[in-house]
C-alpha cells in the first residue's frame, strides 16, 4: 500500500473500512480551492477512514474535461496530504483513485494514479453503457493490468447501468479484481454481485456498499449463498460512499459498533438507526428530485461546517434542487450523523 509503509491492501480492504468518496473544492470562480481540498482530506484522516476514493462521482466527472485539466492535480493533492499525515502517524490506508472513460481514457487513467501512488483503481462504467457485457470484462481485465481493480455498480440514476449475474461472475475471474463496490440502489442487483462473487469462489474480493439509501442493512446483512454445495454467508464488509463524505467520524463509530455488536444488539434498534440514516441521505442526495442535487447537497453540509466556502459545482447548473436546502434543515437538526461537533473542534488546524 504506497500510503501505507506497504501494509497489504488486500487484507486492509477485506477488514473492512470507511471509505469516503471525496468532494471538489471550488473557489466562487469555480476553480480548485486547494486550501480547503487538503482540509477535506485531512478531516477523513483524522476521522479515522480506513481510505479514500479521489476521482470518483463525487470528486466530480468533469475534472477530466480539458476545460478543467483537474484530474492528475486533484489526485496529487489527495496524495500529497495522506503522505504528510501518515509520515506522522503511520497507520494501514488505501488510495482509491476514480476511473472513467472509454478503455484508451481508463488505462491512461489507471497509468497517472499508478505513477503518483494509488493502490487500486474504482472503475466506472459509464462511458461504456451500450457495450456488450464480455467487452466490459475485457476493459477492465485492461484496467486490471495496470492497478488492481475495485469493481464498481453504480446506479443508473447518475450514470451508470444494469449489469447481469453473468458479468459480475466473469468479473470475479479476474485475478487483479481486489474490491467490489455495489451501488445499484437495488436490492435484487445487489444481491446479484453477492451470489455471483460467492459462488465464482472467490472468497478473496471485499464487497463494500454503495448503496448510500441502503447502508446500514447492507453492512448487517449475512447473505445466505452455497458455495461448492455448501450453506454459508458472505458479507459487505464496508463502505465507499458519497453519503460517508460528510459524518465520517460517526461512520467509523458506525462501522465499528456493526463489527462488534451487529448480531448482539436488539434488531429494533438497528432498524431505527438505519431508518434514520436514510432519511439523512435522502435529504443530501436529493431523492425527491432523483439524485439530480446529490453533489450540491454533500456541499451544503461541509459548508455549513466551514470546510467548503460555497456549494459550486464545475456544472453550473448542477445546483442544490428547489426545496432541498430545507430538507437539509430538517435531518441536520434531527440526526446526530453530520460531526458538526467534531468539525468545529479541528477546523483550524485542518486549514491551516
């Protein structure tokens, strides 16, 4: 793991971890406000997140347009500052970078993250919607030849598209797929990536929830499969998500009270918690209005505790919906998920 003192990536990934997926910081000008990009990396860090995922729908898609030209800076400046934090207090971490494109784009992608140090690669299928689902294999058995692969089922909703049992069971034959993040906001296409990795025999792919709609009985889950004619259960042991960009100190508290009460703990009290995560996420992804705010409303909530100067997107019309910023009243007042508390008492020295 290059951000790690090559502690193994695969054993890091498997533990299961709080993976948050990073925000762009933009000025009102809309260009890269570097101060607080590191502060956001920073706060992840000390949160406690097992890594993070930088060039992914959160970091926004269009730092690749040349418009832009953010792609490569965004993900030095990512690096840069887990180096900085972790040469000062070493710890197990793992550098997700964003993947997107046609093969020729991805593998050059692949190619910049793996010359500035990223462990693994989060490929996103988007460019690649009409394709035939063996070519989609094919692009990222290519991926896979340059970084490991982190797998990844995004939601139609927002880019991505429906993707059969058979795919992600040829997927799993890919040696160099290490990951899989499982995002459909599906329950019956969720459970197609679970039984396809379960019963391909892989036991060695970490399946982390996307499913920000979802998360809570994601992670409690025990998925009932049979492997080599054999009852038993595989599990999504973590998360990499847009919602965990913002509360991320109560997501490692999340995750580890999952890992160390989830078949203990009375199953109301895991219900009404996970209810409550939900309307959270509903209200900063903007369900009502599908998804279209889901990246302004991430914004709002680091603006509100200072780490974010404004709600700017590259997209100018990619802004928070009508009625939205109220609904971020409502679950901000409501639900102890935001680390507001935590934000303020180290907001300083992360941008210093």
């Amino acid at each position: 793991m290059a951000a790690s003192d090559g502690t193994n990536v695969r054993e890091h990934l498997l533990a299961g971890q709080v993976i948050p997926a990073h925000p762009l910081a933009l000025t009102p000008a809309r260009e890269l406000d570097e101060r607080r990009q590191r502060a956001l990396t920073r706060y992840y860090l000390d949160a406690g997140a097992g890594g993070i995922a930088v060039g992914v729908h959160t970091t926004q898609f269009a730092i690749r347009d040349s418009a832009f030209g953010l792609y490569r800076p965004v993900l030095e400046i990512a690096m840069e500052t887990v180096r900085e934090r972790l040469a000062v207090t070493p710890r197990p971490f793992v550098a997700v970078a964003g993947i997107a494109g046609t093969t020729r784009q991805a593998v050059g992608e692949a190619q910049v993250a793996a010359t500035i140090g990223y462990d693994i690669a989060l490929v996103s299928l988007g460019a690649l919607r009409d394709a035939d689902p063996r070519q989609v294999v094919a692009h990222c058995r290519a991926v896979a030849e340059v970084l490991p692969v982190f797998g990844f089922y995004l939601q139609p909703a927002v880019g991505g598209r429906v993707l059969p049992y058979a795919f992600w069971r040829d997927l799993a034959s890919i040696d160099r797929v290490w990951a899989i993040k499982i995002a459909p906001f599906n329950r019956y296409q969720t459970w197609d990536v679970v039984r396809a990795v379960a019963e391909s025999g892989r036991d060695d792919i970490a399946l982390y929830t996307g499913n920000d709609d979802n998360i809570l009985a994601d992670l409690l889950t025990p998925f009932p499969v049979v492997v080599g004619g054999q009852a038993t259960t595989r599990r999504l042991v973590g998360g990499l998500l847009g919602q965990w960009a913002v509360g991320t100190r109560h997501a490692v508290d999340l995750l580890a009270r999952v890992k160390s009460e989830g078949d203990t703990r009375p199953a109301s009290r895991w219900l009404a918690e996970a209810a409550a995560l939900t309307d959270a996420n509903a209200a900063v992804f903007d369900a009502a209005n599908a998804f279209s705010g889901c990246i302004p409303g991430i914004h709002e909530i680091l603006r509100r505790q200072g780490l974010m100067r404004g709600t700017w997107c590259l997209d100018v019309h990619e802004q928070l919906s009508p009625g939205q910023r109220a609904e971020i009243d409502r679950v901000y007042s409501r639900y102890d998920v935001f680390d507001g508390e935590f934000v303020a008492e180290h907001l300083a020295a992360w941008l210093a």
